[in-house]
C-alpha cells in the first residue's frame, strides 16, 4: 500500500514539532505513548501550552475518586469558555483581527472583526440578564451556522447558561424533542436561510416545534436574514436586533468552575430518543484548540498566523462549535457558508477556497467523492493552492477518495488529517499530525492525551484484526454524563468494559501500527463466525469506476449466520456482468467468504445533512421497520428507493 510522506517543510514549520522539540522528543509515536502515559502530567501541563487563561488557576488536575466514569478536571479553577476564544484575543490586542466570515448561498457576506464580535456578545449578554437567564438554564439555537447564531453561543457561555445548538435541517417534532428534553428557557432562530436556491423558512418551523414542544420557550429570538420578514404577533417573539439595541457593551464573563456545562449537544438517532451530551466549559475548549493547533497545524495571531478553516458542518452539528472554539481560541479566521457546496455552480466550493484563502479544509467523505465526481480536476479553473491541511470524519475515507484528495486537493504536500471521536468526546480519539506518515484511508492513531485501544470480546487489546475503539482513560472534554440520565451514560459507554470507556466504532490496528476505523460496531458484519466492516467491503466497490458510493450490510441467512448485501449508486446503466464483477472484486480483496450475497444499484443512499450514509435506516428497512426519523436525513425521499430495491431483494431470498 502506498505511503504518504509529508515534505520536510511541513515537519519542521509544524507546531507540534515544537512541542518535540521543547520535550526533547524526535518522535511524535514516543510523544504520543508519553502523553497516554503520563496523562496527569500532559492534561496538567496542556493548559500552559497552549495559552488557556484562568481566573484562578487550579490545585488538582484531575480528581478520580468517583471513578473514571466522573472524572472532575481543574479542581479548585475558575475559568470561562467564552472569554478564552473571544476577550483573551482582544486583551492581547488582535481585536481588529477577523475573527469569521460569513457567506450566504445568495452571495451575500458579512465579516466581523473579534472587537466587534466581543460587543455583540456583550450586549446579547446583557438582554439574558435583563430577561432572567441564569447559569445553568438552556439557550436552545435552532438557526444555521451564522453570525447570529454563534453570538448566542458564545453569550451563553459568557453568563453560565448552557448553549444548545439545534441542527437546522432537523423537522418540527426533532426540534420539539430537543427543545423539551432541555427545558429551554429562550429558543434562537432565523426567520429564513437558503439550500439550492431554496428559500427555507426556519421560523415556520420553530413555531410549530415551539407548540409541539407545550411552548416551554420564554422567549423566542429571532435573527432576521431578510429585514422586512414579518413576525406573527406574539409577546414572547424578539428580533435578534431588538435584544441588542440600546443595550450595553460591556458584561463582564461569569468566573465558573471548569466543569460548568457550556453546552448541550443532542446526538441524533434514526431510533430512540436523542442523548444529551453535555459538554463543560474547559472540555469546550481544550480539546478543539489542542486539535486546531497540534493537528490542523492552525498559525496562531500571536505568530503572525493568517490561517482561515473551513469546515463543512452546520452548527448543530459537533464540528460547528467545534470550529468556532478551535479557531477563535488561536485568534485565527473561519468560513461560514450557507447553502450547498454545489449551487449555484459545481464549481461553488473551489470559487470559495479560492476566494478566502482556505488553509484548513474539511469536510465527510461522502462530500469527498460528490466533489471527485462533479469535478475531478479542481484545479483546473480554480486556485485552491492555499489549502495546507485537508480534513475528514463522520465516516471511513475509502483509499480512491482518500488518495484524489491529498493528489488532486492537496497538491500530494497538504496533510491529510482524518480524524475520529465524537459528540460525546467533542473532539477526536484518533488522528494524525501533520509530521507523520501515512497510509490511505488511515487515521494514523491516538491523539496527544488520548489512551486509545482496540479490544476483542474478552476486553483484551487485538491486533491484526477487528475490534472495538476504547479509550482507557478519561479526557477532559468527555460528556459529562447524559443529560437528566446518569443511568444511561454508565450504560452506554462504561459497561461493556468496566472503567474503560466504550466508543462504539470498530477499529483495526494493521501490521505497521496505523489505525482505521471499519464503521459503527453495530454495523459490523458477521459471516459465517468471521467479522467485518462494511467500509472494507464499500471501499473495494467505490474503487470501481463505475460506481459513485456504495452502503453495505449484513442480512440473515439460515447457514452463515449472515451474508453481505451492498447497495450501489452507479455512474450509468447497471448490468448483471458489473454486478458480477464487483463480486469478484470483493471475493479477490477480501476473500471468498466476504463476497456479497447481492448488489443492488439504486439512485440515492440515506444520509444525513453532513454527508454520512445511515447504514441504520437500510437495516431498518430489512427489518420490515417503519417507524424511525426521517427528519435527521438530509434526503428523506431515498427511503422509498431503498425501500422498493429491499423488496426486490427480499423475493430474491424467498426463491
């Protein structure tokens, strides 16, 4: 298999080559294995690294005497996530710096500056304390990624409340659900945003979440796209520019114990009801500045950095607080965008990198191969020569996609850092620096800090095959339980391994030591005793020229146990000898037990907002199921596709 080398350049201008130098390491495995090691130590030290500013500084890193399970960080501090990525950049006196650009789908574009930034916060935080928010209550946002919405979360966090951001692709009953789970005192909305020159009008939406949900909300925010947008009559409904009027530009940030919530991300299921993730105020920070910085190789303002990140993603969505707390904690620049990457034009995203000046660049994989497909050359009418890191998670990079990417994206010089973790780590479990080698689709291994393992059934560590991710110690941004539901966190991440924290992902360490990630664990596939993910199998069928994307699963059969059942996308007409092909394909790869039992092409897979297939909904439909979430997809309409190919299939079994 082909290794990636990084250039010499990269490895010695990285940030984390500094960190190597400084520890006297000139091995980033050895300073990997010292960081799991020594994990007081590193998590006890990482805030001096990095520049974190403390009210007051703590007297204990962590205290374990609950367990691992209720890890308490920073004991004895005073601390808020607000102020690191917004009032420490402007007392350092990059207050005129940008701190994001904002760019509708229309080609309207707003910039502000961190000082301006700092006074909009300062003066929404001011109408929270004059309508009663405390710390602790819940700010819900159901709004897209935008100015508006990123000021309420970053009040919300300057005043102790807890921001709940709300993916703004999700239906009425979703909103409804999260709105009512949280007890929000205060919902923030929009009144309309665009997606393929499709005006979606968001405030419908939230009213009916709003009376769905028993109308729980005090208030109703609501940031304004277009200025004459006439809103119902209702005491509790306040424009966005009506809260800050008038008010003034000066609140202080609450000074709040580390572990404080900052914010309250619901993970989104096709089945069951969502969990709370609740994510303090150090984790909020700490993990996606150690990310930006060591792995995204983010310059800081503070060493003339000009750096500017894109990262596909929506707010409600981790990788949206994510990139904002990251970004803005570096006093670096970030891209917002509304609408699809591909409209009005295919060539959208490239004209965007090259306008701003994109350096950071991420993405799923799924937006990876749509791209390899509507343009597979980049370059050609684009400069896209600033990207420097190239991104990917929310679901395994087959090895085509991975290698257009660093080749034809990144010019074969940009690090491609694929990475894995989660809404409930609010960060990464696995990735890459920029200073390592790599293989295609790899995520190379654990990140600094993070006592990442692969174990078999037994709760031994495996290698050489599949087995589950764990991490064996906690981290600081772990969720601080679920929210209202203790029970439940024990049970999901804590149970099936006593004291060692179970992420649900199947991974596989290969026969060098780089880590990949093969799926969900739910999803694995199990033939005839032997187990495998269904990214093996779809990484071998995207490979195919003629196929766009594929989704695996495992469907029941009376002898093996299960077989393999693969639904394609095909480029153009599909035919029983390509059907036949790919089998063998799959039979030569990964051996004749693993050969799918069918293929079956169809026009669209499942997927959320963000890119990711939802193996789940597929399964479901197998199952005969017809009750799960639709509001979570992003094409709710391929369900009826997949569906009639399932039935097909199913006659298919019975003859």
């Amino acid at each position: 298999m082909k290794i990636w080398r990084p250039p010499r350049e990269v490895v010695q201008n990285a940030n984390v080559s500094a960190l190597m130098e400084k520890l006297g390491y000139s091995n980033y495995h050895d300073l990997v294995r010292k960081t799991t090691r020594d994990h007081r130590w590193f998590w006890g030290s990482l805030p001096d690294f990095l520049g974190i500013e403390w009210f007051r500084p703590p007297r204990e890193t962590v205290d374990l005497s609950q367990g691992p399970e209720w890890a308490k960080w920073y004991r004895g501090a005073l601390f808020n996530a607000s102020y690191n990525v917004l009032d420490r950049i402007v007392t350092m006196g990059y207050g005129n710096r940008e701190a994001f650009t904002w760019v509708g789908e229309d080609g309207a574009e707003r910039t502000y500056t961190y000082n301006e930034l700092l006074d909009e916060v300062q003066r929404f935080s001011n109408f929270l304390d004059e309508v009663g928010i405390k710390p602790g209550d819940v700010i819900a946002i159901y709004a897209p990624m935008g100015p508006e919405s990123i000021i309420a979360m970053l009040s919300a966090m300057r005043i102790g409340a807890i921001a709940s951001p709300i993916f703004s692709g999700f239906a009425p009953g979703a909103v409804a659900e999260r709105i009512k789970s949280s007890n929000a005192r205060i919902l923030f909305t929009g009144d309309y945003y665009f997606r393929r020159g499709k005006k979606i009008t968001l405030l419908d939406r939230a009213l009916k979440a709003d009376e769905i949900s028993g109308r729980i909300s005090e208030y109703i925010i609501v940031a304004r796209r277009g200025k004459t947008t006439d809103l119902p009559e209702d005491d509790r409904i306040i424009t966005y520019d009506d809260t800050i009027r008038g008010k003034r530009a000066s609140r202080e940030p609450e000074e709040l114990d580390p572990e404080h919530p900052a914010l309250l991300l619901f993970t989104s299921g096709t089945t069951g009801s969502p969990k709370g993730a609740v994510i303090s105020h150090i984790g909020s920070v700490i993990q996606p500045a150690k990310e930006h910085f060591y792995n995204l190789d983010t310059k800081p303002v503070w060493d003339n950095g000009n750096d500017r990140l894109w990262w596909i993603t929506d707010l409600g969505w981790m990788m949206g607080p994510w990139q904002v707390m990251g970004a803005q904690f570096l006093g670096s620049k970030h891209l917002v965008v509304e609408g699809a990457i591909d409209y009005p034009s295919k060539t959208r995203m490239w004209e965007l990198i090259e306008k701003y000046k994109v350096t950071q660049f991420g993405f799923a994989a799924t937006v990876a191969r749509l791209l390899k497909t509507l343009t597979p050359e980049p370059s050609e009418n684009n400069d896209v020569e600033s990207i420097r890191i190239l991104g990917n998670t929310g679901e395994p990079i087959d090895p085509d996609t991975w290698i257009w990417v660093v080749e034809k994206v990144g010019g074969d010089k940009a690090p491609m850092i694929n990475l894995s973790g989660g809404t409930e780590i609010f960060g990464c479990i696995l990735l890459p620096s920029p200073v390592v080698d790599l293989k295609p689709s790899t995520l190379w291994g654990p990140g600094l800090g993070m006592d990442a393992d692969v174990f078999d059934d037994t709760g031994e560590p495996v290698r050489g095959s599949p087995g589950y991710l764990v991490v064996k110690k906690p981290s600081p941004s772990m969720t601080r339980g679920l929210w209202k539901d203790p029970e439940r966190y024990i049970r999901t991440y804590w149970s099936r391994f006593p004291g060692v924290w179970y992420h649900g992902d199947l991974a596989y360490i290969d026969e060098d030591g780089y880590w990949f990630i093969l799926g969900r664990a739910d999803d694995v596939i199990k033939v005839a005793g032997k187990r495998i993910g269904p990214a093996e199998i779809e990484a071998i069928l995207n490979d195919h020229p003629e196929i766009v994307e594929s989704a695996c699963i495992g469907i029941p059969h009376p002898v093996k146990g299960e077989v393999v059942s693969c639904f394609v996308i095909p480029r153009k007409e599909f035919s029983p000898g390509l059907e036949e092909e790919l089998k063998r394909r799959v039979a030569n790869s990964l051996g004749k037990p693993f050969t799918p039992y069918s293929i079956i092409p169809v026009r669209d897979l499942p997927r959320t907002r963000s890119g990711k297939i939802m193996r789940r909904i597929i399964k479901a439909l197998f199952r005969g199921e017809t009750r799960f979430k639709t509001e979570v997809m992003d094409n709710p309409e391929s369900v009826e596709e997949v569906r009639t190919a399932i039935e097909k299939l199913k006659e298919h079994l019975k003859a």
